[in-house]
C-alpha cells in the first residue's frame, strides 16, 4: 500500500506537471518547478512499482491477479480529472482497491463484505476528496479540470453530508455482515460526530478550513480502526 500510494502520486505528479503550476496549493511540486525531470519521476514511479510487484509475487495468485487491476485504477485516475464529473468517486476504487486484495490474500478469496467496504470507502472518498477539491475550486474553474466540488456547486455541503453518511450507513452493514459489538458501533457514532464537524469547518468554504476538514478523516479513520481493534480484542478475551 505504502509503494503503490507514493507510485500514484508520482504518476499523479507527472500526469498534471501542466495543470499544477496554474494552482496555488501546487505549483511548487518537485515537477512542476522544474526541480525533478519527467525522465525521473517515471524511473522512481517504475522503481516504486517494481518493489511493489516483488512483494505481492509472493501472494498467492488471486492477489497477483487483482494487484494488476489495482494497478490500471492507481494509474488512470489522474486523467479522470479532465473528463469525469466525479474523479473522487474513482479515487475510491483506486484507494480502496486493497481492500479486496487484503482478503484474497488471507484467505484465498474475496467475499461479498470486501465489496461493502471498497464501496464504503468510494463513499469516504468522495467526502473527503471534496472537502480537498474545495481547496482548489477556484484555480480549477479556471483552467477546466472536473472535480466532485465543482460538480456539486451550491450544494457541495449537502454532498459531503450525503456522502459521509452513505460511508457510515455501509460501514454499519459491514458490521452486521461481520458480527461486530457495540464496541464497532460506538467508534462509528464518534466518526460520525467528527463528520459533522467537517461539515461545519467547511461552511465558511475558506480553503484552509476545508483543508483542516480534509485532514480531520485521519482521526475518523483512525477511531473507527480502533473501534474494530477494540472490538475484536473483548470478542476473543471474553
């Protein structure tokens, strides 16, 4: 995960070396500055990649298999940006996509909860993404790319509520098909309260507090880790 995120990035980086010198929050990328030669970045995105692949050879072949399709989504997902109306929906898939991988390689197969949690985590995206995407909205006006911020426009807020509670709503299926406590449930109720609060921060639009709501879904990730971690420990201990 930690290779492929940074190959992604890198890929990312090169595929908008163009656009990011057009956007304040990005136009002093090692890329775009000049600083790192395409050449470069595609031998580290190469290197990247090629350590990444060396480890999941070790998998068994259903991950092999599905690593390549995770690889075609970490690598097309910066060009959706020019013409899909909602590219976090993309990203979704793209970051989730080691979810499905995660069981195959546990367990030899993927079963149908690992579908519920890649689509809640294209769910998570979009929320989050957006409040990322309106950091940018007006330099992305300006030179033509799609994001979900512009897409949902006046509503944007609507949208994040809407998608975080559609994150949440599946999250509380995937513990009804994996048998959680109330333990799970219970970081969910938090994660939702701290959705609430991106959505407050972000009423203003002011960039750096969608950006602060942007970077509060660490915590709600990191609560709702902790909720199955916990949960799973007063399962087995009792």
């Amino acid at each position: 995960a930690a290779l492929m995120r940074s190959a992604g990035c890198v890929v990312n980086d090169i595929a908008d070396r163009n656009i990011d010198r057009h956007v304040a929050r990005t136009r002093d990328r090692p890329i775009t500055a000049g600083l790192v030669s395409v050449r470069e970045a595609l031998w580290l995105a190469a290197a990247l990649t090629g350590l990444a692949g060396g480890l999941v050879m070790m998998l068994n072949w259903l991950t092999v298999g599905l690593s390549l399709l995770a690889l075609v989504f970490a690598f097309t997902y910066p060009f959706t940006k020019r013409f899909f109306a909602m590219p976090q929906a993309y990203l979704g898939v793209a970051f989730g996509f080691g979810i499905p991988m995660a069981y195959a390689a546990a367990l030899g197969q993927v079963p149908a909860v690992a579908w519920v949690m890649l689509l809640a985590n294209v769910f998570w995206a979009i929320a989050y993404d957006t409040e990322y995407a309106m950091v940018d909205r007006e330099d992305d006006l300006k030179i033509g790319i799609k994001t979900s911020a512009i897409t949902f426009g006046r509503f944007d807020l609507v949208g994040i509520a809407a998608a975080h509670g559609a994150f949440l709503l599946t999250m509380i299926v995937v513990g009804v098909m994996t048998q959680r406590g109330w333990l799970y449930y219970g970081a969910l109720i938090v994660a939702a309260a701290m959705a609430r609060y991106q959505v407050v921060l972000c009423e203003s639009r002011e960039p750096q507090q969608c950006f602060k709501a942007f970077m509060n879904n660490i915590a709600v990730g990191g609560i709702i880790f902790l909720g199955i971690m916990v949960d799973s420990y007063f399962r087995v201990a009792l």
